[in-house]
C-alpha cells in the first residue's frame, strides 16, 4: 500500500492512499487502534482515499509508524446493516441498464445483489458513500447534471452508490426512491443513519 502522511494543523494528520479501497482498510485499522488504545484521537474522518486523525496526542510518532503498518484488507462488511426499501422507478434506470448490457427489468435485482459498505460521508448531511458494486456495474455520471436531485433518491456514480438525502443539484444516475427512511435527523444519535462502515442492504418494493 502506497501511503503518504501529510500533517494538518498543530495536531493531525492527512494519510493519503491510492484507492478507495485502501482508504475502506486504513479506516478499519485505525478504529481496531483506538479501540485497542494503541492509538488516541479525538477524531478520525474518512474520505475516497484519505483518512484523517485529528487529535492526536504524539504526532509526529504517528507519522513515522503509519507508512509501516501492516493493513489487511477490510474483507467483508461486518458494520451494523441498514436495510433500505426502494423503489426502482428511477429516470436513469434505462442508461444505468445500456450500460451495463441488460434488460431494464434486471436492473433491481442486479443492483440489490450486493451488500454494500459506507465508505465515508460527504457532499451534504447524511449521503454516504456506498462500495460493493462489482467494478462490471460501474457507471459515469450524467453528461449533464440536473438542478435538482429529489430527495431519496437511490443513484450510482463510478463505483460508488448514494442515496440522496435532500433535494440537491446532481450529476447521478438515478434508479430508484428510497421508501421511509430519514438520511439525516439532528434528534438521532449519531444523526447520519449511514455512517462509515455500516453496511447497507437495498429492497425492492413496489
């Protein structure tokens, strides 16, 4: 594994590494770390292929050792499951189907296979960023963007799956609707209902 340590601040670190994947395992070490109290930080923040610790007691100790840690892979989803009913009635299922050489029927089943992981959050409260699908089911974003993503809206991107959890601009392919679930709610602890490594299970309703 590639690993680049970058300090942040008076008391981070930024350790960047070549895939998302990658980044899923880093993650996945660190919490073993804190758990384990080999290592303290007050915050530890994932993204596509960086993960940041904030609060680190002995910093530059921490960016000695991290580039030799032994990271295995993060192997199967083993996070907390949250199942999300959908409704694959999206207005991209027929490109997400070209794309993938299928009939538009197949579509539900063939994105309901996987169980997915929420590799990291961003771009608004609540989306997470869902791993899993087979590297054959990756799509490109929209040529054009639209203005407005409905909120619940179940779509892919390049090797990632989102659910929308407001109405937002997008460039997405969408395939479906989620069905009663909240994304975000600030009287929920933690607030996110997809937090980093929780893993995700969509089904079909119609």
């Amino acid at each position: 594994m590639t690993v680049h340590v970058h300090r942040v601040g008076t008391d981070a670190l930024l350790v960047e590494v070549d895939t998302v994947a990658r980044a899923e395992a880093l993650h996945a070490e660190v919490l073993r770390r804190v758990e384990t109290g080999r290592l303290t930080a007050v915050d530890v923040v994932p993204a596509a292929r960086t993960v940041l610790l904030d609060g680190l007691a002995d910093r530059e100790r921490h960016a000695r050792e991290i580039p030799s840690w032994s990271v295995p892979d993060v192997g199967e989803a083993s996070g907390p499951v949250v199942e999300i009913p959908v409704r694959y009635d999206g207005p991209d299922v027929g490109d997400v189907a070209a794309a993938w050489g299928v009939d538009v029927a197949d579509v539900a089943r063939l994105h309901q296979e996987p169980t997915y992981r929420v590799a990291f959050g961003g771009f608004a409260p609540g989306f997470g960023y869902l791993t899993g699908l087979p590297p054959d089911r990756s799509v490109p974003r929209r040529a054009s963007p639209r203005t407005e993503v409905p909120a619940g809206s179940v779509a892919l991107a390049g090797e990632f799956t989102g659910v929308y959890p407001r109405a937002s601009p997008g460039g997405w392919q969408i395939v479906g609707t989620a069905v009663g679930v909240t994304l975000w709610d600030v009287a929920r602890t933690p607030p996110a209902l997809l937090v980093p490594g929780a893993q995700v299970r969509f089904r079909e309703v119609r």
